[in-house]
C-alpha cells in the first residue's frame, strides 16, 4: 500500500515527530529507530532535531538535504494516535498493544 503524504510535524519529547498526513491520521514516530545511524547523527542535537519540515509535496520530513524520513518510513513505523488528544495533552496512546508513553509537544 502506499502511503499517504504529509500534511505537517511537529518535534515532540525524547526525539518523537507528531506526523499528520493528510488522510487526517496521526502517528508518533521514534527517531531512536535511526538517531544511532551516520547519517542521523545530528538529530541528537536538541536544537536541529526540532527544526524539522515537511518536504514540498508532503513525500517526507528533513532536517537538511542530507538528512530526511519518507513518508512511507512514518507511515509504517509510526504509531497511530488518537487525533489531538493523546500528544495534545500528554495522555497514553496505545496501537497494537505497544504504548506511547506520555506523548507531549516538546
């Protein structure tokens, strides 16, 4: 299946992104899958990992040209979250028996 493409991101704590696509779904997505990867290497800096962007088009997320998530990559390995309560308000998510735990805008 494909992915749907991205309609915004935002940084949240302990270097998770808020993806909405356009369908209207939510998923928190966990950057510790790839933080320790060369190429991820920079989003251990606080301050670059919440300058994240949606790319033009929606076909992804980046942090500079080097440096980007798919929007298949969010799509597939992110948890869905109920739609502006769980990260809104720091609320348990669960999906498929994994939890997000307190999922908050950071």
């Amino acid at each position: 299946m494909n992915a749907p493409t991205i309609k915004s991101v935002a940084p949240l704590k302990e270097r998770r992104l808020l993806v909405t696509f356009v369908n209207g779904v939510q998923k928190v997505y966990d950057c510790h899958r790839v933080i320790n990867l060369e190429r991820f290497q920079l989003l251990k800096n606080e301050a670059l990992f919440k300058a994240v962007t949606v790319d033009p088009g929606g076909y992804g997320v980046s942090w500079d040209d080097e440096t980007d998530l798919s929007e298949y990559e969010l799509w597939n390995n992110g948890v869905e979250v109920e739609q502006g309560t769980a990260w809104s308000q720091g609320e348990v998510a669960h999906s498929e028996g994994s939890v997000v735990r307190h999922v908050e805008r950071g």
